[in-house]
C-alpha cells in the first residue's frame, strides 16, 4: 500500500499544479478547484488510515 498513497500524493500536487495553471491561464473553474479538494480528502483519507 505505501505505493499507492505515495502515488495518490503526487497526483495530487500535480493536479494542483495543473488547475492552479489552468486558473491562471484561463480563468477560474469552480468544478476543477472542487476536483482537485475531493482528490486532496481521498488522499489524506489514504495517509490517516495508512498512519493507523
């Protein structure tokens, strides 16, 4: 499992990285910042219950 919660976390700063550039180039879009928050709680659920 140690794998998959160190990919989870990547994938998640790497979809912050591309939606906080997509908000600079192109605007805000409310349903990616929203995306990428249920990505991050998916993630720290990973870590917690990993941690546990």
């Amino acid at each position: 499992m140690p794998g998959t919660t160190k990919t989870m976390g990547v994938l998640t700063v790497g979809g912050l990285v591309m939606v906080t550039a997509y908000t600079v180039a192109l605007g805000s879009n409310g349903w990616l910042w929203f995306g990428w928050v249920v990505l991050g709680l998916i993630t720290l659920g990973m870590v917690v219950s990993r941690s546990a």
